[in-house]
C-alpha cells in the first residue's frame, strides 16, 4: 500500500483499522478452513488407500472365482450361462460439503432377477464369482469417490493456502503499516499545533506585557 497516497487524517486511520481487523479475522477463518481441509483431505488420503488394496484385492478374487468356473464347466458353457444372467446395476450420486466443498458420495446398487439358469449341470463357482464381481464393482466405486473427493479437496487447499499467504504476508503487513504511519503523522501534527500553541500564548503574553 502507497503511504503517499494515504491522507494522515483521523477518517483514513478508522477506516484502514477497520479494514485491518477485517483482514485478521479472514486470515484466522481461512487458516481455521485450511487446517479442517487438511485433515480431512489426510483421512481421505488413508481410505484410498485402503480401498486401492480393497479393490485389487476383490479384482482378483473375482477373476480367480471366474478362472475356477471356466475350467470347471468350460468357456462355451461359461458364456451361455453369463448370457442368461439378469442383473441391472445402478450408480447414484449424491454429494456432501466439506468446508463448502461439493465432494461426491457414491452408492453402487444391483437389482436382481434370479433364477437365471438351473442349478443341475452348474458350477457354484458361477455363484461366487457372481457374489465377487458385484463386491469388486462396490468398492471400485468409492474408490472412485475418494480419489475425486481428494482431487477436489486439494484444488481448495491450494486456493485456501494462496488466500492465507496473501493476507499474512501482503495485506496484513500493509494495512499495519498504514495504520502505523497515519497515527506518526496524526501525532507528528499533534505535537507540532502543540508547539505552534505555546508559541503563539508566548507572543500574545509578551504582547500584552508591552
């Protein structure tokens, strides 16, 4: 902030004390918001985590329960029993704020329709591949919610960061320093019209006494 355009007047001090106590009570807020965002950006961090392992781990035990049905019944056989299989999955999306934050939640459903083929001549590895492939589908989406969540979070914390950093090293240090030189000045005049007082009582004084 340019002192030399800041008039030392007692109006242009109020105000720029105002605008300072403003700015702190943003920076206190914005670095309260950053520090939340932090944490929660941390925990989510850990959940994806776990659920990447979740998720490779129900990948493959799908394919291996897929592997085992394969070669207990044959591929032919394979295909034209997962050709009758009757299974409507749905994803929906919701959302949840965080900070002010839209991050998704996701919720994986299926609606079945069984019996899709006669138990006799069947493999109940076909069952449990099935019971797999939709358990691997669930936890893939909300991988997909963390790892969004995550993306969305750390763009705000960047931004919150920015913001905070602005405030602590810019518009804190220029606001204090403004109010500091108008109040120099303002005191500055205070003395000087202080001065200027008794000098002129001296002359009238002396005046007086001629």
């Amino acid at each position: 902030m340019a002192k030399a355009n800041i008039a030392p007047t007692k109006t242009n001090l109020l105000k720029l004390k105002h605008e300072l106590q403003f700015a702190k009570l943003g920076y206190e807020l914005l670095d309260q918001k950053r520090n939340i965002l932090i944490i929660e950006l941390l925990n989510l961090v850990d959940q994806a985590v776990e659920f990447q392992e979740k998720v490779e781990k129900a990948l493959a035990d799908a394919y291996r329960t897929l592997e085992s049905a394969v070669l207990d019944m044959g591929k032919l056989k394979m295909v034209s029993l997962a050709s009758a299989v009757n299974i409507h999955s749905a994803i929906s999306l919701k959302e949840r704020r965080v900070m002010g934050v839209a991050l998704p939640v996701v919720d994986t459903t299926f609606e079945e329709f069984p019996p899709y083929f006669s138990p006799h001549g069947t493999s109940f590895w076909i069952d449990s591949s099935l019971h797999d492939f939709k358990a691997a589908l669930e936890v893939m989406g909300r991988l997909a919610e963390l790892k969004i969540s995550i993306i969305r979070l750390a763009n705000e914390v960047k931004k919150t960061i920015r913001k905070v950093n602005a405030l602590e090293k810019i518009a804190i240090p220029d606001l204090e320093e403004a109010v500091g030189y108008i109040r120099n000045r303002l005191e500055e005049n205070e003395r000087d019209m202080f001065v200027l007082m008794k000098m002129v009582k001296s002359r009238l004084e002396k005046k007086s006494e001629e």
